[in-house]
C-alpha cells in the first residue's frame, strides 16, 4: 500500500545512496519547511553522533503532527511530537535504515535504532505553519502510515514488538483505531474537522490486518536487498 505520489522517501532514500556512494560518514537530513535551526544544534547533532547512529529533534514549535494528531490537541486530547525525519542527524555505519514508501516513512526508519539504543534527542525545532486541515482527502492519505507507526510503537512500548508480524495483533490494533477515530470524530466541533476525520476512518476501515502484516514483510526485504546494495556501492576515503 505505498503512495505513487509521496515521494519524500524516495528523496530520503536517495540522500543516503549519494552519501554512502561518496564515501561521507555523516550527513543531516533537513527538509525545507523547517525553521530555527541554527549553528549550535549543528554543533550539538555533530557532537551526538560520536555516540549515536541518529540524533534528531522534536518539531514542536507548530508540531509536526498528521491531521489526526491537529484533530487531537483541538478535541483537547494529548498527542505529543517525536523525532522526525525533518532534521536528522545520522552515521552512515555498516547497516542503514530503509525510508519506506509510507508516511510516516521517518518514524519507521528509527525503529531499529530507537531498539538498539543509538538515537537520540537534542532538543526542539519548529517548521513552517500550514493548514491541516485544507484538504480533506490528506487524513485518508495518511491513514495506512498512522496505522502502522502506532501500532509498531505500541507493540515495542507494550514489549510485544516480536508479535508485529501476527495478524491477530493487528486486528486488535485496527479494532481500537476505529473506535478513537469515532470518538475523536463525536468530539470535534468544526465541520470541516469532522468531515476531515472521517475520510480518515472510511480509509481505515478498508485496512485488513493482511494489510498490515504484508507491509511489514515487504518492508523488511526491501531494507534487506537496500543494504545489500549500499554494501556494493560503498566508498572508502
């Protein structure tokens, strides 16, 4: 279920190609809407990585959220910022991640760093303000990818992350998305909003836990047969 348009991944994927292909040990990650950065969190990422494999900070100054997670804070509803891919600093070491064709594609990528304990946080940024909610197919676009990322985090927070590949869990996990969705739809005072949230929940309730699983599988062999490859293309300076 990936996004022929979304192509940010595709972007990210390529910059760790060119990195590795040019023999750079570090690089930073940095998409165009992000705003504050200055010299001392270079300072900072660049210092981190002598002990991290990423470093990155929370965009929290306008957050960077899906439309769920707008629809969220305005029904008075926490939902806090993580990492993210907009500004990350990382090592180009032996095995890299894989950005896969999804959003939420960054959340994805740290996984395997978040388990071994080689990222880290370095503070907060911002990014440039936009409208969440200006058009109301984004949240149906966003759907799978939201699925996905917080399903995996709630199985690793829950010590469950070696049952990903189950069906069974993520039929519990599509079971309780579809009822926040619908809460979080009855708790909403804007039309808009509300009309917003339920492209957001027609999407996931054509979402199977098959879905889920093969995704996972999928990924996995693409991360493979991408390591397998930046392994051929590497350059020693």
């Amino acid at each position: 279920m990936g996004y022929q348009d979304w192509d940010l991944p595709t972007k990210r994927n390529y910059a760790l190609w060119f990195a590795r292909h040019r023999g750079f040990r570090n690089i930073l990650l940095l998409d165009d809407d992000i705003r504050g950065l200055g010299l001392a969190h270079l300072v900072a990422g660049t210092r981190a990585l002598r002990d991290n494999s990423v470093a990155g900070f929370y965009i929290d100054d306008f957050p960077d959220l899906s439309v769920v997670g707008y629809a969220r804070r305005l029904a008075g509803r926490s939902c806090p910022t993580f990492l993210s891919g907009g500004c990350l600093f990382l090592r180009l070491g032996s095995g890299l991640g894989f950005f896969p064709p999804i959003y939420n594609d960054d959340w994805l990528f740290l996984v395997s760093y978040l388990i071994d304990g080689t990222a880290c946080a370095l503070g907060k940024l911002g990014q440039k303000p936009h409208d969440p909610f200006a058009s109301p197919f984004t949240a149906r676009f966003q759907e799978f990818g939201e699925t996905i990322a917080d399903g995996l985090y709630a199985l690793l927070v829950s010590g469950l992350y070696h049952k990903r590949l189950e069906r069974g869990q993520w039929r519990i996990i599509l079971s309780l998305r579809r009822t926040q969705l619908a809460d979080l739809i009855n708790g909403l005072q804007v039309r808009q909003h509300r009309s917003t949230l339920q492209k957001a929940l027609e999407q996931s309730r054509s979402i199977t836990e098959g879905d889920c699983v093969r995704f996972l599988q999928e990924w996995a062999d693409a991360a493979q047969r991408w390591n397998d490859l930046l392994l051929r293309w590497v350059v020693v300076r």
